[in-house]
C-alpha cells in the first residue's frame, strides 16, 4: 500500500522494499513513513531492510511531495528567523547586566533558529538536487559563508564551556551581527528555486 492505494508491485516486476522505494523516487515521491507487516523497521539496518522481499509481507508507505515538504522547512525556517535577532539582542543586553540564566534562554532560542535554518537549507538542497554553492552565490553570499558560521559557533561554545560573558557579548554584538539576515538572504534565495 502507497498513500493509501495498492501498489501493483508483481506487474511493476518490484520484488524488495528497496525497489519499491527507487519506483517512488522515480515518481518523484519521497518515503516519509514505512511499516512492514504492521512494524516499523529499524533503520540503522535500512540497506537489509530495503533487500526484504515485499512477496508475502504487508508493506505500507506514506509519501511525500518533496518540493512541497521542502517548501514547508523553508517557511518554518524563515520564520523561526524571525525572533531570532531580537533574542540574540536580549541575550547580549542580559549578558552586559550579568544576567547569566536569563541569557541563555534567549540565545537557546536564537541558536535554535539558526540551527533549524541551516538544516532546512542544506536539506532543501539535497531534496531538490540542488549545489548549495551556487544557491549561497545566487544570496549574495561568499562559498565559505556556512564554515564561517560553522567558526562562529565553535567560538560561542568556547565561550559559553568557559562562561566567558565578555567573549560571549562581543561574539553576539560583532561576529555574529549579519547572520540572521544572512540566513533570510539564504533562505530567501532556496524559496526561488521552489
């Protein structure tokens, strides 16, 4: 069964899961969601799993559009993007004033943002087979702009494993000033290819 709908797997000459999931990928669907005789798998043993023979199993499957779901991650990201400057702000005033806990909260929420950005964008990419270099090109954006981030992150770890408040203050208020609104341009740039 396929989205609710039975798939002719003996006359489509589709004898395992794995080749049933190449036909969806074909028809441009992506597998969300699988059970096999009412279980699901275990997929840290999805290559055995895609060699199981769908003869005398029940295998349902639940697919999507990939562009849409790609679509919906962006949209998600983009907004998740839209708290985040004001939280990293409140982070860097509640630092200045020694309010540690506080702090944290609000840059929990602005790193989360960024971090759910970066997976939206590189999955986009490889839903849609596109190179992320050429999409950080299209945003205006230098190829190495996602390790620079990658950096400014590691730094911000250093500082908040050493609770460096001044470090901390000077990497939210300077090092990482644009990169919310280079994550929009990114973000901006992938919704054109959708």
């Amino acid at each position: 069964m396929v989205d609710q709908q039975p798939l002719a797997t003996v006359d489509l000459g589709l004898e395992t899961v794995g080749e049933v999931f190449s036909h969806l990928a074909r028809a441009n669907r992506l597998v969300v969601h699988f059970l096999i005789d009412g279980q699901p798998p275990n997929l840290d043993e999805l290559p055995k799993v895609k060699q199981s023979p769908v003869e005398g199993h029940t295998v349902y499957i639940e697919t999507a559009d990939p562009r849409q779901m790609a679509g919906e991650a962006i949209r998600e990201a983009a907004a998740d993007l839209e708290e985040a400057d004001e939280a990293k702000e409140a982070a860097a005033a509640r630092l200045r004033r020694n309010e540690f806990s506080a702090a944290m909260e609000k840059l929990s929420i602005c790193l989360s943002a960024w971090q759910r950005a970066e997976q939206a964008l590189v999955g986009t990419a490889r839903v849609l087979n596109v190179n992320l270099d050429t999409v950080l090109a299209e945003a205006g954006l230098p190829a190495a702009w996602l390790t620079i981030f990658a950096e400014n992150l590691r730094q911000l770890g250093a500082a908040l494993a050493a609770k460096d408040s001044v470090a901390l203050t000077d990497l939210l208020a300077y090092e990482t000033n644009q990169t919310t609104s280079q994550w929009r341009q990114a973000i901006a740039a992938m919704t054109r290819l959708l």
